[in-house]
C-alpha cells in the first residue's frame, strides 16, 4: 500500500512539473513580448536571402531593384491616419503624416521628410528621365522620387512608394519604440486618433 502511495506521488510530482515547464517555455522564448525599435541597437538583415524572408516580392522588387508599385493600388496612398512612416527594412522613421498630402498621383506623398538625414538623394536617368531617387540612409532602400511641384515651404514633393514603408499609428508609437517622435504631434492628432482607430 506504501508503495503504491510512493509510487503515485511520484508520478503526480512528474505530471505537474512537466505541465509548469510547458506554460513557461513561450515566455522564457519571449514570445510575449513585442522587440521595440531602438536605433542604436535595431539590427535587420543585409543578406539577400534573409531579406527575401522578411519582404513581400513586391517589397523586395521596390526596395531592393528601385521597382515602382501601381498607382491608387498599394497600401497607403489614402492613408489619413496620423503617425508616422518607418522603413520596411530598417524601421527607421522617416516620414510623418503631418506632413502628408493628397498630390493626386496615387502614391504617399509628403512635403519633406521626419528628419534630412533619414533619407539619401541620388541622381537617376533610367527610362530617358532625369529624377531624383530618394533612398533610405541605414537600409540604403529605393522610397521613390523627389520633385520640386510640391505644396510646402520648399516647395518638394516626396513621391514614395508604399511597398518600401510601414505605417506606425500615433496610438502604437510608443509601444513601438517611437516615443522620441510623439513631440511632433498634437491634441487635435490624438483627438482625430481616437475619432477613428487604426484597424489594420
């Protein structure tokens, strides 16, 4: 009877540690917890074939051949929630909703970048055109094209494809590690924000 008892407690004593180290694995994995964007420690992939894991074909054709998506047919060319725009790549903040316009043309367009420094003007002459690329600086990839018909104070407009960027609501910001950007808005952003939530 003695060791019938043993023998089940023993048994009983496996089964409850067997289940306590299953339920902790997924978060001693870290699988719970969301790795914020830091830009003194943000890595992202170089390699070609790591690159082509993390990117859709079209984001790879666009970012990483200078491709251009379809007009009023990509993600963000009606996009009128505040935040910010982050490369695809790097997550390297670099446009702003605030100032985002509606050009016309069916691609995102903003009147100047988050910071100069974010972004990296080249010369282009494909297709018989003389344009000027706009890249991104840590990823090094192709955005679009900058042309001087714009609204703003310098009068530029950054045409940029929605394949080369990820949209950050002002509402996930600072979960996302963009504190550092929310200065950049106001209470009638936050007020629009709340009016309408980000549902994607």
């Amino acid at each position: 009877m003695k060791k019938t008892a043993l023998l089940m407690s023993v048994l009983l004593v496996g089964a409850t540690s067997g289940a306590q180290t299953k339920s902790t694995k997924p978060s001693e994995k870290g699988t719970t917890v969301k790795e914020k964007y830091n830009p003194e420690t943000c890595a992202f992939p170089k390699d070609d074939s790591e690159l082509r894991k993390l990117l859709s074909p079209e984001q790879y054709e666009i970012t990483k051949r200078g491709g251009t998506e379809m007009p009023f047919r990509n993600a963000y060319w009606n996009n009128h929630h505040p935040g910010i725009y982050v490369d695809v790549i790097s997550k390297e903040p670099l446009f702003s909703s605030k100032e985002k316009f509606d050009s016309g043309t069916g691609w995102p367009s903003f009147t100047e970048p988050l910071k100069k420094s974010a972004v990296v003007e080249k010369a282009d002459k494909s297709h018989g055109m003389t344009r000027t690329e706009v890249r991104s600086s840590r990823a090094d990839s192709h955005l679009g094209h900058v042309f001087d018909d714009g609204p703003g104070k310098n009068g530029l407009r950054y045409c940029i494809n929605s394949g080369s960027l990820k949209f950050i609501p002002l509402e996930k910001m600072k979960d996302e590690g963009y504190e550092d950007w929310l200065g950049h808005f106001d209470e009638k952003d936050w007020a629009e924000a709340r009016k309408n939530p980000w549902k994607q």
